[in-house]
C-alpha cells in the first residue's frame, strides 16, 4: 500500500528522492575516487624507488608559487657534490634531478608533442625513480664527468621518433640541440595524469652547460642500503645536508626531505580533509532532503485524510497506520540512497580511471549511505505518520 502511494504522485515522489540522490551521490563519488587513488598509492604507484628518500627546496604536493618555500635558497650543483662528498659510502646512490618541462624532440621530420620533461640527471636515475632500460644503456659516471651530448628516451618519445624501432645510436634533437639516443626505458605508463613515458635524461653537467644553472633547484635522491638502516641513514643524510647548505645548529631546515612513505601519509592528510568537506556537505544535502520528505508527507497525510478515516472505520490501528507512513518515507529515502551510490560509484570511478588508478567498490561508505539515508527517512518520516495515526475516525471521513 506504501509503495503504491507513491506511485500516484510520480513527479512528486521522484523530485522528493532526487535530494537524497544528490546528498548521497556527493560523498561517494568524492569517497569512491579518493579511495581508488589511495590504494593505488599503497598498492605500488610510487615516485620513489625502494629505500629511497629525497631532498627538495618545495615540499611534496606543494605549489611552487608558495612564496614561503620560494624564497629559500635554492639547492645547487656544488651543494649536490659537497653532500656526495660528506656522505660518502654510508648509502648506495646520490642522485640529483633539475627538471626543464614543455620540450620537443624532432627526429628526421619526426616530432613529439612539445610537452617532453627533460631531466638532468645522473646514472642513479633509474634506481631512484623505479625507471627500466629496455634497450641500450643506461647513462654513465663518464658521461656526466665529461658532458657528453647523449639521452635515454622514454617509450612514448622513442615510438613517436622511431615508429620502426632502431632508436639507439640515432641522434635526436632537444630545443635545437643535438643528443646521441644511448638508451630507451621500459614502458611505465601513466600515474594521477603524469606521464613517465614522456620522459628523456641527460647529464645533468650537460643540462646545466645547456640551460644554464641559474634560478634553477636540484633535488637529491639517496638510496639507503636496505630497509633496516633506512631511517638511520636518512638521519645521518640529513645532518651532512645540513653541512653541506653551511646551516649552524641552531638554523632550522631550510630544505624538504620526503620518501614515499612522507608521500603516501601527505596525500593521506589531504583525503581526510576531502572526505570532511564531503560528509559536511552530504549532511547538509541530507537535512535539507528530509525536510523535503517531512513537508511532502504532511501534504500527503492532508490529502489522504479521508482515506486514513475509511482504513480506521475498518479496523486499522494507529501503529498500522504510522508503520505505513514511515515505509513511504524509508522508501523515499532508500530510492535516493541507492541512487546516488550508484551514479556516486559510476562517477567517482570514471575519474580514477582517468587518472589511471584502480577502480574500487566503498563499501563501508556505501553502507554508511544506506544507514544514514534509512535513520533520515525514519526521523523525518516520523511525525507525518504519527499525525496521520492520531486522527479521529469520525473526523476523517467528514474531511472534504
């Protein structure tokens, strides 16, 4: 008899669930898509490679127009090759990175799309940032030493230059300048829009004789032995940066140091105030939709007067009369809750999908969903149907 109610007033009854469709499909698209890309970090997507933590003038996820982070000095070369010095053989690798982005490749007539990364860098590059050589090789203390105009290509690069294959030996030209192609890296796709297989180094001695070094920042990634040293050696890595940036004791930090633990836990950070802002907004949607739910119930319990009058003539209690009205507006509540988890789902995945990352199911939310929307229905729906319960017989079927 409930269900059938609704159904006489369609419009009503569809306009009704759509604010709990909305409230609900707000927090599980947000709560769908920060979950897949959360797992998508934990399950392997790391910047990083293993035991490996970097040194950074930014901090990670930050932008660089900060101005608290734009003033500081800048991490140059020479403090690079202090703090290899300092470290000595207390780690496995020192690697500096300094990035130039938008460059374009041409080969023979051949062209990339001019939005290339080139890093300056050295044969510690690959271990660092979880790269494989697929052909060729990888770059050498030589190379950096003496500045050699040679570069390893990404897959993407290397397929748009050399469609037929043969890259290695084959000379490439970077903005106007000439490299021989000594390597190709293995394919490693895509990660939360970046594309590594976009991706060409050079010597970083070679980049700075290129670009020029000034205003620009090298970060340094250190590979500890294993994991076991790992926290010992990123503090012992941390006071000879600090020798090595010529900071007194009581100076604070003037750099960023992060790994991909640091990565994971500050993406973590900002999920947690994602999810806040959407459970907030949720429950706003939520409150407004049940008092939408009240309001159409009363209207119902209004034009449905006499009709409650005929079932108490005939023998209906006040409890059949209330539990009825109550399952009108659970089952408002329960259409818009299934609705906006599943359009909240379709959409929250498509955006990880965009983003490469694994598609996931929130359960717990959508659950949560189902309760909130169920205990909304009930709170709501309650004083309607009590209303409805409380009439007087004889009154009801006098109402015109």
């Amino acid at each position: 008899m409930a269900w059938v109610a609704l159904g006489t007033n369609k419009l009503r009854s569809a306009l009704t669930v759509s604010g709990i469709t909305i409230g609900i499909f707000s927090v599980i698209s947000v709560m769908t898509t920060i979950s897949a890309l959360q797992n998508s970090i934990e399950t392997g997507l790391t910047f990083l490679g293993a035991n490996t933590f970097q040194f950074s003038k930014y901090p990670t996820l930050n932008a660089l127009g900060d101005e608290r982070f734009k003033n500081r000095r800048n991490i140059d070369y020479q403090t690079y090759l202090t703090f290899s010095r300092l470290i000595g053989d207390k780690v496995e690798l020192v690697t500096p990175k300094v990035f130039d982005t938008n460059v374009q490749a041409v080969c023979e007539g051949r062209k990339t799309n001019p939005n290339l990364e080139i890093c300056g860098t050295s044969q510690g590059f690959i271990f660092s940032n979880n790269f494989q050589i697929a052909a060729g090789r990888n770059l050498s203390a030589q190379d950096v030493e003496f500045a050699r105009s040679v570069c390893v290509i990404g897959k993407e690069a290397a397929d748009r230059l050399f469609p037929e294959g043969g890259a290695i030996g084959k000379s490439i030209r970077l903005d106007g300048r000439t490299y021989e192609v000594i390597g190709a890296f293995a394919p490693k796709g895509e990660a939360f829009g970046a594309n590594d297989d976009n991706t060409v180094i050079i010597p970083i001695t070679k980049f700075f004789e290129n670009y020029g070094s000034k205003n620009r920042t090298v970060n340094i990634a250190v590979q500890a032995r294993n994991q076991i040293i790992y926290e010992r050696t990123m503090g012992y890595a941390i006071g000879a940066f600090r020798k090595a940036r010529g900071l007194k004791p009581e100076d604070p930090n003037d750099f960023e140091i992060y790994g991909n633990d640091s990565l994971a836990l500050a993406f973590r950070n900002i999920a947690g105030v994602v999810r806040i802002g959407a459970f907030v907004i949720s429950t706003i949607a939520l409150v407004a939709a049940g008092v939408g739910i009240m309001n159409i119930m009363l209207v119902s319990v209004t034009e449905r007067t006499k009709e409650i009058g005929v079932r108490k003539s005939l023998g209906a209690r006040q409890r059949d009369i209330r539990f009825q009205f109550l399952l009108e507006a659970l089952f408002l509540s329960l259409l818009g809750a299934f609705s906006g988890i599943i359009l909240g789902v379709a959409a929250g995945n498509a955006l990880a999908a965009f983003l490469k990352a694994q598609l996931v199911f929130p359960w717990e939310w959508s659950i949560a969903g189902v309760l909130a929307c169920s205990a909304i229905g009930i709170i709501f729906g309650f004083y309607p149907a009590h209303k409805a319960a409380s009439l007087d017989p004889i009154e009801a079927l006098r109402y015109e």
